[in-house]
C-alpha cells in the first residue's frame, strides 16, 4: 500500500481533521492491507510467513473492532457497514 492510498483511507475514515490514529482508521487500513495480502496468497499460495502476517492482522483487527463496539456499538455498526464486512 503506497502512501496515497494510505492518506486517502485515512482522509475517509477520520473522526476530525488530525485524526490519523482513531480505531476507525486503524481498522480500515487493517482492511486494506488484509485484502491486498489476500490478493497476494491467492498466486503464491506458499508463502506461509505471508499468510502467518495476515492471520496476525486479522487478529489485531478483530481485537480493535471487539474494542469499539464495547466503546460505541453505533460507530461500529457504521464501520463495518462501510467497510463491508460480515459479522
């Protein structure tokens, strides 16, 4: 993911215009590096370190939105309307 991308994420997904950290953020360019990844393992399907980073990811993930819908169950339903993901 190139810094583009990653300023255009962030631009979406921030609370306030500083807002580069919120655990909106975090959890969408967790998604977007997820689904790159992703993308990734389906040609080069063993690259078992890759697929070890991913599952990390996606555990750091899970942890983050566990957290904001303990914290804010609106902004959680929200964000994983936005982002599209099931649960």
């Amino acid at each position: 993911m190139n810094s583009a991308t990653k300023a255009k994420i962030k631009k979406e997904y921030q609370i306030h215009e500083q807002d580069t950290g919120s655990t909106e953020v975090q959890v969408a360019l967790l998604s977007n590096r997820i689904e790159e990844l992703g993308e990734h393992l389906k040609t080069h399907k063993k690259d078992h370190s890759s697929r070890y980073g991913l599952i990390k990811m996606v555990s750091a993930r899970r942890r983050l939105l566990d957290y904001m819908r303990r914290k804010n169950e609106a902004q959680y339903k929200d964000l994983i309307k936005r982002l599209k993901l099931r649960r």
